[in-house]
C-alpha cells in the first residue's frame, strides 16, 4: 500500500519525453517563440544558470533537461546538484549553453516542472523533518494533477517521503462512500477480502467504535480519517500491534508532529501534491 524504498525511483524516459513535448507544444503551438524569433539572430549563443532563488528540496532536473535537449536543440546541460539535494539561496542547479534562441524558448517550460516538482519535495522534506524523531512516515494521495501523477509522486520521494497506492488499480482502499454503499464495515470488508486476489486492502473509519469493527473483521491496514491526536492515541492503544494505522486529514505542518507522536505508522497528506507552492528558481543568462 506505501512504497517505501530508499532509493529514488527514476522517471521513466517515455514519460517524461511525453510530458515534455506536450509542455512545449501548449507553449509553441506552430509558431514556436515568436519573441526570440524576432529580436536574436538566429546564430546568437548563449550561457545560462538556473539558481536556486530560495531555500529548498530539488525535483524535476529530468523534465527541465528534456525541455531544453527537445527537438535537437544543440543545446548542453551540465546539472550542478540531483533531485533530492538540499538548496541554498544562491546555489547553481544546472548551467545551459548553445543556440541563443532554443535556450529561451525552453526555458519556462523546464522552470514550470522543476519550480513545480521542486515545491512538492520542499513541502514533503519539511513535513518529514518535523516527525523525524517518530516511527511515522509521512506518505502523499491521490490529490495530484491530472496527468502529471507520475511526477508529483516522484518529487514527494525526493523530498524523502513514501508513496501510496498510485491509482485506484493497484491496492484496495475501502472508504465511507464504499462502506455506505456496501452495507457497513463488516460487509465491505468481506466483500474486498474474497475478490482481493493479492491486493492490499485498507479501510478508512471515522471513529473508535467504527476501528474496533473493522479490526474484528479483520482488518490489517486501518485509514483513521480526521482524527484528533488524543483520539488517534487511543486508536493505537486498541489497536495492540495488529494493524497498520494510517492517519489523514487536514494534516499540516503545524499539526503533523502531534499525529506522528501518537504512534500511528503512516500519515498521508493530500497537501504534498495539491497545495505546494512552487519553490523559487530563476534561469540568469549571459549572451556570448
């Protein structure tokens, strides 16, 4: 249910191609950067840094040299740091040099991805701090952007947190709305458990009462939805080792440290992905 694996995982190159390319065909369409076009000759080259303009976690150097290597660009990357390196104001991420003109018309594009993914793994790397000192893991969800899924999973790993379930495929994860549907907790249970085959299945209780029905059915892994840490702590004494305890909701850089000292093993935040703000990083150019 939560890929933990220390290792950073790799962008798979398809992906990112695909990602990169429709980026830049939404920037283009069939005209390409008009403004360069107009004002540097076409045989004008070019020296740039990106530079972290604040502090922060990197994400995203794949997609931002993908956006600058399209379309043969003639264009050369030298990267400075790799994603999951810490950043101060002022440090070097990557210098571009080459053709004057590509360098410019890829340039938003690759800042959008690495501002993006990096702000994700900032927000996750400061969330994982503030629980370092317990067992819990802080894990991301399915709040992501259409399309871009892949990626905002893999900055929360950068930023040296856990992933869980990538879509609604690959683990069962039982919620009120199913349980409603369902017939209760008991019946829902059961239900998954017999059409599982293989899968993990979670279930999400609101509840202390509603937890103890679902370990008596059963249940292994538990979602404890919007509980407080004192109720959350209660959860862990009942629970006595036999499930896994997830514990969500609302969950913030102000709150997170109360729930991971309650005990519970993982903490999913839908924020990671769906509220980050985009870490500052600004490309500086000199013409040669």
């Amino acid at each position: 249910m939560h890929s933990t694996t220390d290792d950073l995982p790799i962008l798979p190159r398809a992906l990112v191609e695909r990602l990169v390319e429709a980026a830049l065909h939404e920037d283009w369409q069939e005209r390409g950067d008009v403004t360069s076009k107009a004002v540097i000759p076409e045989t004008a080259q070019a020296h740039a840094i990106i530079r972290a303009r604040e502090i922060g976690v990197l994400a995203g150097l794949d997609l931002a040299e993908a956006a600058f290597l399209a379309h043969d660009s003639g264009l050369k990357v030298t990267r400075h740091k790799a994603d999951g390196d810490a950043l101060g104001i002022g440090d070097d991420v990557a210098t571009i040099e080459g053709p004057a003109q590509a360098l410019l018309a890829a340039e938003r594009v690759a800042l959008n991805y690495l501002g993006h993914l990096s702000g994700i793994a900032s927000k996750t790397a400061r969330l994982v701090g503030l629980i370092a000192h317990t067992k819990a893991k802080i894990c991301d969800t399915r709040k992501t952007t259409p399309g871009l899924r892949a990626a905002e999973k893999y900055a929360v790993r950068a930023g040296g947190a856990a992933n869980h379930r990538f879509g609604l495929y690959d683990a069962i994860l039982i919620k009120d709305n199913h349980i409603a549907v369902a017939g209760g907790i008991a019946a829902a249970l059961n239900a998954a458990q017999e059409k599982a085959d293989g899968l993990p299945i979670e279930i999400e209780v609101d509840t202390l009462a509603q937890f103890e029905e679902a370990l008596a059915a059963g249940a292994n892994i538990v979602l404890l939805d919007n509980m407080s840490p004192d109720t959350l702590r209660e959860a862990v004494t009942l629970n006595e080792g036999r499930a896994v305890l997830e514990a969500s909701g609302r969950v913030s850089e102000e709150t997170a440290t109360a729930i991971a000292e309650s005990g519970v093993d993982y903490i999913s935040v839908g924020a990671l992905t769906h509220s980050a703000v985009t870490l500052d990083l600004g490309l500086d150019i000199d013409i040669s």
